[in-house]
C-alpha cells in the first residue's frame, strides 16, 4: 500500500476516478449554491401551478415570475464563474470543469462570446464539445459575437469551426442592427450566410446611414418599409431623405405617427412636405400624452386627420397645461369628465382647469393631505 501512495504516478492515476470538489474550488461552489438560495421563496409559485384553483392568469403570471427568477439566477452563477476564472486563471475553469461539469454550460459559453473571452471560448472548443458537440450551435456563437462586435471571436470560430460555429443570417443582421461595421464587411467577405432585410431595416432604425448605403451598394436584400417607419420614429432626417431619394419600399403613416409621438418637429415637418403616406389620429393623441406642444400645434394646423378624447385625458393626466390650453382654446376640446387626482394632476393644471370653471377641490378623508380634484 504504501508503495502505491508514494508512487505519484499511480496515485495520479486513482484520483483521476475520485468523486468530489478540490479544495482550491470550494469557496466558489458554496458562493454558487448561495445563489439558488435566492429561488427559494419563489417555491410556492412551484407549488400553486399545480393547484386547480388558481386562475389561469394567475397561473401564468407565477410562471413568468419564476422563469423570469431562474434565468436570473442562471446568468448570475455564469457571471460569477466567468470573475473567478479572471481571476484564478485557466486552471481554475479546469478544475470546476473536472468536478462540475454541469457548471460550465451553454450560458458560461454565451456571456463569454458577448464578453470577448476567447480563452474561455477556446476551452470550450478544446473540451466541452467532446460532450456536448452541439453547444456552438446551439447558442448560435457567430451570431452572439456579431451582435456584440466581437470580430477577434469571429475569426477563431471561422478558422476552428467554420461549419459548426452557429453563424446564420442573424450574424449580420445583428452586426448592422448594432453598428459593427467592421464586422458586417468581415462577415460580408468571409462568410456565405449573408442577410435579410432587417439589416437595413435595423440600421436606419439605428440612424447608421453608412451601414445602409453599403449595405444598398454591396448587398441584394434590400429593405422594408420599417426602414423609413424606425428611422423617422427616432429622429434620423437624414437617414430618411437618402432612403427616399435612393429605396424605393417607401414608409407608411407609421413613420408621421412615431416621430410625432417621440417629439421629432423637423422630422415630422418633412414628412408632410415630402411624403404622401399621412398619418393617423394616433400622431396627435400621441404627441399630447407625451406633452410635444410644438408637434401638436403644428399637427393641428397642418393636418386634418385630427385625434380622439385620449388626447385631452392623456394630456391632462400626464399634466400637460400648455397641451390642454391648446385643445380647449384653440381647438375647442371639451374637458374630460373625470376624476383626477392632485398627485397626478400638478397644480398648474389644477389651476388652470379652476380657471376655466371645469372642475373642484374636495379633501378626501384618508389623509389631510389628499386633494382630490372632479370635474363637473
């Protein structure tokens, strides 16, 4: 016996069959389980999904809560791992990989990608696919590293695994939705998947007016009419006039509605000078709630889709005086016959509905303080 114990060899050679943790590890796998403790007054949602009585929007929700839990309790014991191996190196990610396999999965892989890991990356590839020979594919690793501008990861998973790297037409879409350009022309040279649509799409949604000329001189798949209806919904004018000199799929009245709703005037004056899509009421309800007095103004004295009594309450109720003086006086809307209340009804517009003789104030009994306010 003692013969055998003092032969390093062979003793290498019994532990390689040993069950356990090494001790250089232990703190991180109690730091770990910690982590699921945080599930456990979730567990009687675990519990009420499978009662009877429960209503099924209730059903639902618990599930969505505690989906919602575990995932982020997944993402944290990932994280946690991707610090320790910054930390402790190669080594260490063996050892956890040795002892706990389950450990180092498909989440370890993706936030490593979205990280820039490549060593991390390249454990994977040199180990975990010997038993999970899919695990590539199956979190579409080009695609994650496209989206995030990780071209060094790229260019390892092409020269590695070019067949089985888990790269579609999402990579480039990702890659011009996010403004990589370099990525997207790497991608465009290297790789056959190519694109869709959404490419440009997303980057005119984006405002990346270079990324959509390219993609309109160097690519086939063209555009939707989501192109116009994003970018003018985020303000982008100039990504807006060139699609409309350059594309011909045009916009919808969704583009007019969304950059009246985000507050956009310049962009909402060149639309109705340049563009014959219009828009709906949904543009002055919307820019109403969200207190764009110079759009509305300009909506109601250009336009003649007019709105709906969810412009006024949403003005009022998001107190919006300078928008509610606008309606009533100059457009002659009616006050809406509700009830508001003062922590949501601020004293300006308090006082000028007062003024107008739309309303009073009454105590309420809950608290001294609550002011209610009606209208009559």
């Amino acid at each position: 016996m003692m013969q055998v114990l003092t032969n390093r060899e062979l003793v290498q050679s019994i532990l390689e069959f040993q069950t356990g943790v090494f001790y250089q590890v232990r703190p991180f796998i109690q730091s770990h389980n910690r982590l699921l403790e945080t599930l456990h007054p979730l567990a009687h949602h675990a519990k009420a999904l499978t009662t009877p009585a429960v209503p099924d929007m209730a059903r639902l929700q618990l599930h969505s809560e505690l989906r919602h839990a575990a995932t982020y309790v997944s993402l944290r014991q990932s994280t946690l791992l991707l610090e320790a191996v910054g930390l402790f190196g190669q080594s260490f990610l063996s050892r956890i990989y040795r002892c706990r396999p389950c450990l180092v999965d498909s989440t370890v892989l993706a936030l490593a990608i979205e990280s820039g890991d490549r060593k991390v990356v390249a454990f994977f590839h040199d180990h975990v696919v010997k038993s999970t020979p899919d695990v590539f594919k199956i979190v579409g690793a080009m695609n994650i590293a496209a989206g995030h501008g990780q071209l060094d990861i790229l260019r390892y998973l092409h020269e590695q695994r070019p067949d089985e790297s888990g790269c579609t037409t999402s990579a480039m879409d990702a890659a011009a939705a996010n403004g990589h350009f370099t990525v997207l022309k790497w991608l465009h040279v290297h790789r056959a998947e190519g694109c869709t649509f959404h490419a440009m799409d997303r980057a005119a949604q984006q405002g990346s007016l270079a990324i959509v000329q390219w993609l309109h001189e160097n690519r086939t798949e063209g555009c939707s009419t989501a192109a116009i209806d994003g970018a003018a919904r985020a303000g982008h004018v100039d990504v807006v006039q060139w699609l409309t000199r350059h594309r011909t799929e045009g916009c919808t009245s969704a583009a007019l509605d969304g950059a009246a709703q985000s507050g956009h005037l310049a962009m909402v004056q060149w639309l109705h000078n340049n563009r014959a899509e219009g828009c709906t009421t949904h543009a002055m309800d919307r820019a109403c709630e969200s207190g764009h007095l110079n759009v509305v103004t300009f909506l109601g004295d250009h336009r003649r889709e007019g709105w709906t009594p969810y412009a006024m309450a949403s003005a009022v109720r998001n107190g919006h005086v300078d928008v509610v003086r606008y309606l009533h006086e100059v457009k002659g809307v009616p006050c809406p016959l509700v009830e508001v209340h003062m922590a949501k009804c601020n004293r300006a517009m308090a006082e000028y509905l007062l003024q107008r003789r739309t309303l009073q104030i009454y105590r309420g009994n809950s608290s001294r303080n609550c002011t209610h306010v009606r209208v009559t």
